[in-house]
C-alpha cells in the first residue's frame, strides 16, 4: 500500500515564513516529482497561507508570492500598511490560475485553514480594549508562563475551514472553505488584532448562521490551534476531521529555531516533549523540519529584498535536508 503524507505548517509571522516559504519551495517540487505529495496540508497564519500554497500544486504559487512580497507596500501606519500588504498579496498570489489548482483538482488535496472564534462571555460587543487585549496577549507570548497575559471573560474557539469537506463532518466549529471565502479565510487566519487592524467578522468569511457567532469577530488560528497534534487526538468535536486528514506520516515544517511545537501561540504547552509525539518520531511516523540558522527577516518584514534573501536561504537549506538519509528515509515510505 502506498504511503501517505499530511504536511502542518507552522506560524510565525512574514519572517520566518520567508523561510518556511523556501523551503517549502525545494519540498514541494521534490515530492511532486517523486510522487510523495502530501494528501493534506493545514497550518494557521502564515501556515495557513503556506498550506494554501501547498494545495495549489505547484511550487511556482510560493515562489510567486515570496518574490514579490513587499513590493505593493503602500505609505502611512507600518501596521496598516502590513494589513493592505497581506490582502494585497493573498488576492495576487491567489488568483484564478491558484484557484484551479486548489478546486478544480482531480483529487482534490485536503485542505486546512485555522482560525479562532473570540466572543465576550457577557455578550457584549467586541470593541477597542478587547481588541488591545488580544494584541498584548499575542505580544507577551514568549515572556515565562507566570508573566504571560492572558485576558479572561472570552470564549475562544477553533473554527477550521476545509476543502473539499464532506457533508457529514461540517459543524460549528469545522466548516467548509470555498472559492466565495478563500482569502478571506486566509486573512483571518493571519490576523492579530491592532497589529493588523481590526477583526473580521462573520458575515466577512460568509457565515452568520452559527449561534457561536453572535458577537463574535475571527482573528488569528494560532491563538487557540497552532500544532493540531494533540487536539485533534483529544477532542471529541475534531475527531472526525482528525481522521478525514490523518496519514501515514507527518511532515512537520516548524517556524521555531529550536524545533519547539507549540500547540497554540501563548506558548503554554510544547508538544514536541510529549510520549506520543516522541515515539512518532522514533517510528518514522513523525519529521520535524526547523530553521539550522538565524532567520534575518523580522516578523513584520516588508522589505522585499530581506525577505526573498531569507526565502533564499530556506531553499539552501532545504535542498541539503533532501540530500540527507533522515530525509530521505521519511520521504521514500
């Protein structure tokens, strides 16, 4: 029997995703030369925008995107001009071509894009401090767990949109990615509020028909689904969808210099210690791909030469990754 893949891709802003985008570049075109392109992708944020890159089929979609980035950068605010960027890009990357690639595909590869849900527990409107809340929260991820800020009184949800989703495994919190919200979908995932501006709510990815979504708005999926490894072996609600995406071995292509698999953006459990995940990686079910240098571009990047030099320095490292035996060995079932 022939064996399958599924790729996650981690977040970890434009910078680290220049690299991952290099990466990513060298491991597509390998795999879909030698037939082990994956069955499934998924990741949030900048994973999310990769994972769609991915599902295209064709590594030209990443080097599209991260060869220009930047470039359509207009003046003003350093944050608003970042928001208009990624939109910018998401629209000129994703086009009608990309499109095909990911609807119009024969079969289809299955494809995951994480977002949360943020509500107030009291019903009140999402507004300005809310919004600041969240914005210190992602901030302050990397400080120790006891200075941590991590805002009370909200409820935050995973909401993952999927493609081509069956019937049966829609729900609340898993819904289907179409042609009418993709991009939309894509900047959610993205989304860091005050940093990016402000949240998108339902009726912007075409939903408003989920009780859940009243006085919701969607932001960034790492807040509450960074590495879905555990989550999706212990919640009920996502076992269906864990199995839809499952296969036999998992590529992991991971943001963090230290190969730290963060489950959610607060950096509050790290998965790459755990039993289950240790013993996957001694089975060759399981391969941690991580940045071997220090990534020059910063998370925020807009200059378009420190980013295609850092996408430049991920395909160098990839393309030595597929000389290796552990690679190799991952890779060829």
């Amino acid at each position: 029997m022939e064996t399958t893949y599924r790729w996650i891709l981690d977040s970890g802003g434009a910078g680290r995703g220049a690299w991952q985008g290099g990466v990513l570049y060298e491991f597509m075109r390998w795999c879909r030369l030698h037939g082990r392109y994956p069955r499934a992708a998924m990741g949030a944020s900048v994973g999310g925008y990769a994972a769609a890159d991915v599902a295209t089929g064709t590594e030209e979609t990443v080097m599209k995107g991260w060869r220009h980035w930047g470039t359509p950068a207009r003046r003003g605010p350093k944050y608003g001009r970042f928001r208009a960027l990624l939109a910018a890009s998401t629209r000129y990357v994703m086009a009608e071509r990309e499109l095909e690639g990911v609807f119009d595909a024969d079969p289809p590869l299955r494809l995951l894009i994480f977002t949360t849900r943020v509500r107030r527990l009291d019903g009140r409107p999402f507004g300005r401090a809310d919004r600041l809340r969240f914005f210190l929260k992602a901030a302050m991820r990397k400080l120790p767990a006891g200075w941590k800020y991590l805002p009370s009184g909200y409820a935050e949800d995973p909401v993952i949109f999927a493609h081509p989703l069956p019937p049966e495994l829609r729900s609340e919190g898993v819904r289907p990615l179409a042609r009418g919200n993709y991009h939309r979908v894509i900047e959610a995932s993205c989304l860091i509020p005050v940093a990016m501006g402000l949240p998108l709510a339902p009726g912007d990815l075409g939903q408003g028909d989920c009780p859940g979504d009243r006085g919701a708005v969607f932001i960034d999926g790492g807040y509450t689904l960074k590495m879905p490894l555990a989550r999706f072996e212990s919640d009920p609600a996502l076992a269906p969808l864990a199995r839809w995406a499952a296969a036999d071995r998992t590529l992991v292509f991971c943001c963090d210099p230290g190969g730290a698999l963060w489950e959610t953006s607060s950096r509050l459990r790290r998965l790459d210690g755990e039993p289950a995940v240790r013993r996957a990686v001694r089975e060759n079910r399981l391969l941690v791909i991580r940045p071997d240098h220090r990534v020059e571009a910063g998370f925020l990047c807009m200059d378009n030469e420190t980013a295609f030099r850092t996408f430049e320095r991920g395909r160098e490292q990839a393309r030595r990754l597929l000389r290796s035996a552990e690679v190799l060995r991952f890779l060829e079932g």
